[in-house]
C-alpha cells in the first residue's frame, strides 16, 4: 500500500519544481518520487571525499591550489 507525504514549501519553489517536472513530462509527484530516489541512491560526501583522495593518490603530478585556480580561469581542463 501507497504512503502519503505531505511537504509545504514556498509560492516560488512550489512552481519551479512544477515546471521542472513538466518539463520532463512528469506528474509534480513522480518527479518528487524520482528526486527522493535518486536522493538515497546518491553516494554522501564523506564517499565522494575518499573517491577523490583515492584519485589524488594516483596522480604522478602535483598542482598546487594556485596552479588549479589558475587553469580553471583560463577554462583549460587537466
């Protein structure tokens, strides 16, 4: 059996979601569904945080923060 849930949110984030889910030609409640969903099967930071030291790890080269910025700025990816 189906559970009903009932959330208030504000005038202007209650139509941004409704267009969102239009948008996607999705009912304002299976879009809601879908969001809650991929919510939980999402990994957390602290998951996320230790894939990327994993990564840092393996790289042979170091940028320092200044470097990085600075690629960024110009738009180049590394």
């Amino acid at each position: 059996m189906a559970e009903k849930i009932s959330v208030y949110v504000d005038e202007n984030l209650h139509r941004t979601l409704k267009a969102t889910a239009v948008q996607q030609g999705k009912s304002l409640s299976q879009f809601m569904v879908d969001a809650a969903v991929r919510a939980l099967h999402a990994p957390d930071r602290k998951v996320l945080a230790a894939e990327m030291d994993t990564v840092r790890e393996k790289q042979e080269e170091y940028l320092s923060k200044e470097e990085l910025h600075k690629m960024r700025e110009d738009g180049r990816r590394y």
